[in-house]
C-alpha cells in the first residue's frame, strides 16, 4: 500500500502523477471504459489542508463552476440530473433514466436509506445522525456514514454505482478527521477532481456544525488508476511544479444551521443567468453564495452565451482567490478555443 501525504489537491496531483510515471508500482488494467494504469494495492492519500480543494494547474483543465456546484447538488441530497446537466452535459451519460443519477451521494446521505428498512418509515438522514452521535460522544468511533446499499449495488447494472463507498468520521485534538473508501478511483477525474471539492464540503460542514476545526483527510483508494487518454499525456507533459495556493479564501459553510436550507434553495431553481438577477434579494446567510457562487454562475451563464467581456467581469467579482483564479483559467481558455473556431 501507498501513502501520498499532500497539503492540499493539487500537491496531491503532482504527487500522483509522479507515482503513474514511474516504471514500477502499477499494472496496465483493461475496464469497462477503457485501459488504465493501475497502481498494485490501495493507496492512502492524507490531504493536511483539505480545505485547499480547488484545482489551479492548467494543464489538468478542471471545471471549477461544476465541482462547486455539484458539492453544494450533494449538500442538498438532490438526485436530480438536470441541475447538473448545464454545467456538465456529460453527467446525462451515467443516468439510467435521462432524468435521475442512481448513486448520487448527497441523496444517499440524506435520503437514500429508510429507518430500519421500514417501507412505511421516512428517509434517513446519515448526516444530522452522524453529527449527534459526536456531539453526544466526541471520543466515538461508530460516526459512519454509509453510500453502498448491497440491496441496489451489488451485482447492479445500474450506470451508476457508488464509487465511494462509506465515510468515517471521528474528533481527535478538537478537529475532526475524515476517512473516505473507495473501491475504484480515477486519480484525474475523480479522487484528485471532483472527490477533493464534494467530500472536503462535507466535511467542513460536520466540523462547523460541531463547532470543532477541521483536521486531516484521508482517501482511501482501492483500485487507484489513471485512464490511458489524451487527457493523460497532456497531464504528464504539463508543468506540475509546486505551486503557493492563494490564502484569500471564502469559507463555504459559516451558518451550519442555515447551510443545508441554502443549498436546497440554490439547487432548487434552474441556475441561469437571469435566474440570478431575478433571485439575487435572497438573504443567505453563508457569504459563500453571494459572494463566490453568484459570480461564478454569472460567469458561466455568460460563457455559455459567448459574452465574454461580461465573464470576465462576473469572474472579477468572485471574493475566493482560489475559485477566482480557477474560474478565470477556464473561462480564458474556452474564448480562446471559441475565437480561434470562428475566426474569419
């Protein structure tokens, strides 16, 4: 088994790249999507400031605008393709019903599982239980929480199955550790993508509500590999040097109490750019959304639109240095490709 021990993602990255492009310590692994490396046994990735989750080497490409967005979708235990699909029209591919995801992890946490198995009993929400049992013992080693159901998974042929599969949360000195599982990660997209954002949120937002810090991030990766693409190369031939993360930074939760409520309401509405003008008197609590959010779906609904100029200035307006610079990466990128397609 190896441990890559990283301030944040995108130390983590640097690091995993590096283990891929070694001669030893992984086997070529034909799957369902295609032939990948794969390292030879799990590897244990501890993130020491998971708080730094936003991705900032060009050379990886990542989408800012959905991955916080699709945390805050996990944080309102949605299942709901369609606030997802217009960040990401690639999402509609994993869903069996054009219309749901099946292994959605927020609906998993908050609503997936019923009370004792009862048909007749509501939902079950992991997430305020897991908070109750370390308010009522911060020593407790029993705070699970669970999103492989054997019932719907096992042997599934769902496009959908969970890949993270539970969490372990407990509090040692007065910060609380996070421990993720995961039968099958893809180092690119998913273990140093997306999982960094959507699991440190939730996280963040267990150690606010228990009024505690936040303290390491540990990703266990069962089968731990990297798809053998074009997307790959590129990264191996990127510059990854070593990179001072901006500390000008907004928390995404500062309410806990009013933080789930607000990411209800914000995936509630279809997020477009008229929307945001139209809704823009909603008092949240949680700066996050009036100041990180807002811009950022500004500035997507105007890439979208081909409006640049107005992009750049909604991107201007993102209070985070770190989704600011990420988001301005990306969109720099996108007008580029654009005006070089319709160059006349």
């Amino acid at each position: 088994m190896k441990v890559i021990n990283a301030r944040g993602v995108n130390d983590a990255l640097r690091k995993g790249v590096k283990l891929f492009s070694l001669r030893a310590g992984f086997r070529e692994q034909d799957s369902r999507n295609g032939p990948t490396l794969e390292a030879i046994g799990p590897v244990v990735t501890v993130y020491q400031r998971p708080w730094e989750r936003v991705l900032l080497y060009p050379g990886r490409d990542a989408n800012p605008f959905f991955h916080l967005v699709e945390a805050i979708w996990m944080m309102a235990g949605s299942n709901d393709l369609e606030q997802l699909t217009y960040f990401n029209s690639g999402m509609s591919k994993f869903s069996d019903d054009g219309e749901t995801l099946n292994g959605a992890y927020g609906y998993r946490w908050f609503q997936h599982f019923d009370r004792l198995g009862a048909i007749d009993r509501p939902e079950y929400d992991q997430v305020e239980k897991v908070i109750e049992v370390l308010q009522k013992d911060p020593e407790s080693r029993r705070a699970v929480l669970q999103m492989w159901d054997a019932r719907s998974d096992l042997d599934s042929s769902s496009k959908d199955i969970p890949c993270n599969t539970n969490i372990y949360f407990k509090i040692r000195d007065q910060k609380l550790q996070m421990t993720v599982c995961n039968r099958s990660n893809d180092m690119i997209w998913g273990a140093y993508g997306a999982n960094a954002v959507h699991m440190s949120v939730l996280q963040e937002y267990i150690a606010k509500a228990l009024n505690v810090e936040m303290g390491e991030y540990y990703q266990f990766s069962d089968s731990f590999h990297v798809y053998l693409t074009p997307q790959w190369s590129e990264l191996m031939n990127s510059n990854l040097d070593p990179i001072d993360y901006p500390q000008q930074q907004v928390p995404v939760v500062t309410d806990a109490s009013t933080f789930i409520e607000e990411c209800k309401h914000f995936i509630a509405h279809r997020p477009t750019f008229d929307w945001w003008h139209l809704n823009r008197p909603y008092q949240y609590t949680n700066p996050i959304f009036t100041e990180v959010l807002y811009p950022m779906v500004m500035a997507y609904a105007c890439h979208k639109d081909r409006e640049y100029a107005l992009a750049h200035n909604c991107v201007q307006e993102i209070k985070a240095a770190d989704w600011q610079k990420a988001c301005d990466v990306w969109i720099r990128k996108r007008q580029i490709n654009y005006e070089i397609r319709n160059a006349k």
